[in-house]
C-alpha cells in the first residue's frame, strides 16, 4: 500500500495556519508598500529594454586653426527644466509664451547653434577644445500634479524617451565641434520623480530622468570624444577646470515669489558646514541649481533657466520669464568669466 504523505495525514494546527496567514498577510503588505514608495527599478529597466535602439549617430570633429595662447579654456553649458510634455498655449498667457515638444526641440537647436557660434568666436583669442555640459535634471513635465496628468502632450514614460532622445541629440551635436564633450547629468528633479510625494532614498533612480539620462548615454554612445556621467544622487560635486561645483536641483530650498535668495544662502552654509571636516573630494567652490526657472550669476551659486518660459501658473502669479538656459567661460587659472543667458524664444 502506497503510503499517504505526511502532510496529508497531520493537518496544520490552529497555530500553524494563524502564522501562515500573517506570513502571507506581511508579504502582500511589502508588495504593496514597494509599489507605493516607488521601488520600480526593475520597471524602470524594462522600459529602457522596450525602446527601439536606434544605431548611435557619430560626429567627427574636425580641428580649427589653435589661437596663440597657452592655456585652453572650457565651454560650460548649464541644461536644466526642460519639461518636456508641458504644453502652454500662447492664448492662455496672453502670448507671454508657449511651450509644446515642437517648439521645444526648435528651442534646443537654436542652443546649439548659439554655443557652437560662440565658441567659434572665442576661438580666435582663446584654445577651446573642450565642452563641459551639466544637467540639473526636471526633464520631462511628468505626472505629479493632477492638471499636468491631464493636460500634458504625451504620457510621462513618452516624456522620458523623447526627452532622452533630445537631449542625446544636442550631445551628438556638440561632439562634431568639440575634441572633447563631458557630461554630467542629474537624474533626481521634482517634476521627474515617480512618486506624488518627494522620495529621498532612491529618489534619483525611482525617477523618470533616470530613463532620460540613459537614453541620452546610448545615443550619444558612438562618439568617442564624448563621456557621460550619470548621477543618482540627489546632489554631487563635479570638477571642471579646476573648479568644484556642487550641483543639485534645487526643490528642497525654502522660498516663495521669486530666487529665495536666504534659502539658497542658507543651503550653502547647511553644504559648507557639513563638507568642512571632510575629504577635500566633498568640498565645492560653488552650487548650481535650476528649478527656479531663471538664470542667475551669483558669487557662490549659479542657477539655470526654463526651456518652457511663462506657464498659466506663472502668469496667474504675475511672474514672466522667457525660455532660456546659460553658459560660461572657465579659465584654469582665472576661473569663470563670460556668463551668458541664451534666450529661446
């Protein structure tokens, strides 16, 4: 006679089947909580396997006439809010603006065309072979707000690819003018995150300009000149020509009508303070920002423009600002000079 199995013949006390139930009770209880503090880093991943990779363009650089100096000094191009997926029709800011993925993607060419422009005209004082491009994230409009849900051109996951794609192709572009591309890119803004709330622990990877940022990587992947840095970090300090900047969105400063000039200084001190007994690698000489969405050069800190300009909530408020982004001038030894606000528009 077969004999019955074991299970089958002790059915589980009453203990037992109150434990079992508590155990499948907490898991669901996990599965859930995962989902609600967005811990999608796998869905996150199956988007990036989901898109059409499309074969990397390649730009050559081909090399001017040097300038009769010694020392090389870099190109820095801020990119920052550039919202992609906002639409703002002119009538409803009384013409102060507009804002769509066409007029956007006219907005970031003529960028290129200015900087490229520019540093063809610096070039015959100075040896420009290098741009250093750093991104302070809020990339795409994103879903955090009910009327953006609503009124937003694509879905946040076609934000993330377009944006990702735009912001390649302006890399791309830089290369075929430059020996030398560097890019540092933030993943973590407000308008970008997955969650309604904003995530500090695994806020830059459970974020929409984490999809961005590597699209961006892949497509500007062929050129050899170029080298991209992707950061999850809600903030991080880069070295460019010698200077150390801290960068960081810019969400979490206190402030209301207008720059927070006191929150900003008082975020400043907040990063010196707890960097000052620290490994000189921590250490920053200056903070850039965006968020604020207008440009603005200050002795200890720097902040980014809007590619977007006025929206409906700014002109409800009073406040015009039209699209822009920014750039500057480093020198090895004499530091920052030549800051620019490129107006889109």
């Amino acid at each position: 006679m077969k004999e019955k199995p074991i299970d089958t013949l002790m059915p589980p006390s009453e203990i037992e089947q109150h434990l079992k139930a508590e155990v499948d009770s907490l898991r669901a209880k996990l599965a859930a909580r995962r989902v609600d503090s967005g811990h999608i880093t796998d869905a996150m991943n199956d988007i990036l396997a989901a898109v059409k990779v499309a074969k990397p363009p390649v730009a050559r650089y081909t090399p001017g006439k040097a300038a009769p100096v010694e020392s090389p000094v870099v190109h820095v191009v801020q990119l920052t809010d550039w919202h992609i997926g906002e639409v703002v029709p002119p009538e409803h800011v009384e013409e102060f603006g507009k804002a769509d993925y066409a007029t956007a993607t006219a907005r970031i060419c003529k960028l290129e065309r200015s900087i490229v422009r520019q540093t063809d005209l610096m070039r015959h004082v100075y040896n420009v072979d290098e741009c250093h491009v750093i991104g302070t994230a809020d990339w795409v409009s994103g879903d955090i707000h009910e009327e953006l849900v609503r009124t937003n051109e694509f879905p946040a996951p076609v934000q993330a690819v377009k944006a990702g794609f735009l912001l390649g192709s302006f890399i791309v572009g830089l290369s075929a003018h430059f020996k030398t591309v560097k890019v540092d890119l933030l993943t973590a803004g407000n308008h970008d995150r997955i969650t309604r709330k904003p995530q500090s622990a695994d806020g830059g990877l459970n974020s929409w300009g984490y999809v961005v940022c590597e699209i961006a990587r892949q497509h500007a992947s062929a050129c050899k000149n170029v080298s991209i840095r992707v950061h999850v970090a809600l903030s991080t300090v880069i070295e460019v020509c010698n200077q150390r900047y801290l960068i960081t969105h810019g969400d979490g400063i206190k402030g209301t009508w207008g720059i927070p000039f006191y929150g900003i200084e008082r975020k400043k001190q907040k990063e010196a303070m707890a960097r000052m007994n620290m490994d000189i690698g921590k250490h920053f000489d200056k903070i850039i920002i965006g968020h604020f969405h207008t440009a603005l050069n200050h002795e200890h800190w720097l902040i980014g423009g809007s590619l977007t300009g006025t929206n409906e909530f700014d002109h409800k408020e009073g406040r015009q600002s039209r699209p822009h982004q920014s750039s500057w001038w480093l020198h090895p030894k004499h530091g920052e000079f030549n800051w620019s606000r490129w107006w889109l528009d």
